[in-house]
C-alpha cells in the first residue's frame, strides 16, 4: 500500500493514474466477482452482465452469466457476446444483510456440493478463449 509520504510527493498526474487505476481495478473486481467482497446490489441487477441460468433462493443463487470487461477494444463485447458464461455463487451475508458473490467459473469448477444444492445439471464445458 502507498504511504502517506508517498501520496503527499507524488505529483497530480501521478495521483491522477493512479485514481484510473484504482477505478479499473474496482470495475475489474465488480466483473468478476471478487471473493468476500460484499455489494448492496441485489443478484442480477449488477450492469454489464446477462444472466443465462438462475437457480436457489433463500438467500443463495447459483447463476450463469455472461460478462462484460467494459474494455473499448474487446472483440467479444463489441460483438455483444461478452465473455464465459461463467459460474458466480451468490450468498446475503446473515451479520450484515448484504449481498456477497464468489466467482466459480467454468462449469467444471462446479463441484457436487453445489450441484446438489441447487439441483443444477452442469452442460459440458464449452471452449473458449
Ligand atoms: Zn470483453
């Protein structure tokens, strides 16, 4: 992490990419569904995703969706595909009432426990790049 001294003698420019980065890696964070990391939003109103498969309730969702990295020169995203689908387990934190998402990925990282509960059947892998 910076240091107070080092954020105090740096100069606007640099504060100012450093602020972009910051700003790309929360967005980055937010895609992809940051393990622990806890939003207000509620599962499936978060911008740049389209949910193919939901399933759960009660405070736990299983979801498949399909991502934008919000990167302009992606060919995958201007062609409206985005990228995955890819697994992310959503859970309400019971403390603080929150919503909180773990990335799972590729449908093979689904594991039996997870089938189980949420009574899913996992197609085969599809290839990507
Ligand atoms: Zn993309």
């Amino acid at each position: 992490m910076l240091t107070e001294t080092q954020l105090r003698t740096a100069t606007g420019d640099d504060l100012r990419t450093l602020r972009s980065r910051i700003f790309e890696e929360l967005r980055r964070r937010d895609q992809e569904g940051v393990p622990g990391e806890e939003t207000s939003s509620p599962p499936g109103g978060r911008s740049g995703r389209e949910v193919i498969d939901q399933k759960g309730g009660n405070g736990r969702w299983l979801k498949l969706e399909r991502v934008k990295c919000g990167k302009t020169r992606c060919k995958k995203c201007a062609d409206g595909v985005g990228h995955g689908p890819y697994y992310y387990l959503y859970l309400t934190n019971p403390k603080t009432g929150r919503y909180t998402s773990k990335y799972v990925g590729k449908p093979a990282n689904v594991t039996e426990e997870m089938r189980q509960e949420f009574g899913i059947e996992v197609a085969e892998p599809e290839v990507e790049g």
